[in-house]
C-alpha cells in the first residue's frame, strides 16, 4: 500500500506494541531484535537527546572553565540542536522502519506457519478475536497480532 509518512509511523507503532516481549521468540524470528532496538532507542531517546543538548550547551558556552558568557551559549546552541535533533530523528526513524516491514506480506514460508497458527488458535477455541486477522496474504503486522493473541496470558 502508499502510505504517509505519518500512516507509517503509526503502524509502526502498532506494530512495536503488537509484539509480545518473549525472548524465546528471538530463536524464531529476526524481527525480534529489531523490535527490542526500536522499545529501546524509543524509550530513552528522547532524554538522551535533551541531555545532549544541555551538556553541549553548558561544555560549549565556557562556564566550566569560568570563562562563560551568554555569547558563548549562542554560539554553542546552534551545534547543540542540530546534535538534539539528530539524536531525537532516531525513534521516528525507527518506527517508519518498522511501519514498512509492518505493511509487507509474508513470505511463503512464513504465511503457511502463520495460517497454521490461525487454525491451531481457532481449533482452541480460545476467548479471542480472531475476525480482525487475514488468511489471504498476510502482513507482518498480522503476525504480530497472532503472536500477540498467542502470548497473551489466559485469564
């Protein structure tokens, strides 16, 4: 499909939360670890880049050398930002990855195990709602949904 860049973003999205966090899924799948990158560089990005940013600024301006001015704080905010907001592109970047390998089909191999693990869940009859998930051409982020479903705790 021809996705924004903001309908990107949010499928990856959903796609990093669909994802169960079982490290025994890491032997199966390669997705696995990507996604562990992408919770990782989302969840503590953001802080590092606003640290960045203070560190650089504070560093840059002189004051730890008692030689600071506020004309040493403009000249190091420039540098300081560009730095920021590299650091702060890294978890969109990341999510658009995932929203891309969220919206490609299966290969063969792996949408025969996932029809297989369609049926075993229906067979099961588990309290689960499995009319939101595709048997024809399924995508990645049908799998995560699966694997979700699966892994869920049964109450």
């Amino acid at each position: 499909m021809n996705l924004s860049v903001v309908q990107l973003i949010k499928l990856g999205q959903r796609y990093l939360n669909f994802w169960p966090e079982k490290p025994e899924l890491s032997h199966y799948f390669s997705d696995y670890r990507s996604i562990q990158v992408a919770r990782f560089v989302c969840r503590y990005f953001p802080a590092l880049a606003l640290f960045t940013v203070i560190i650089q600024v504070y560093f840059g301006s002189g004051y730890p050398l008692g030689q600071g001015s506020i004309d040493g704080v403009a000249n190091a905010l420039g540098q300081a930002l560009v730095y920021g907001l590299f650091i702060l592109s890294l978890p969109i970047q990341a999510l658009v990855i995932l929203g891309v390998k969220a919206d490609k089909f299966l290969p063969p191999s792996l949408a025969s195990w996932y029809r297989s693990g369609l049926e075993k869940a229906k067979e099961q009859k588990q309290k689960i709602n499995l009319s939101e998930l595709t048997i024809y051409k399924p995508r990645y982020i049908d799998l995560a949904q699966l694997l979700q479903l699966t892994f869920a705790p049964k109450s």
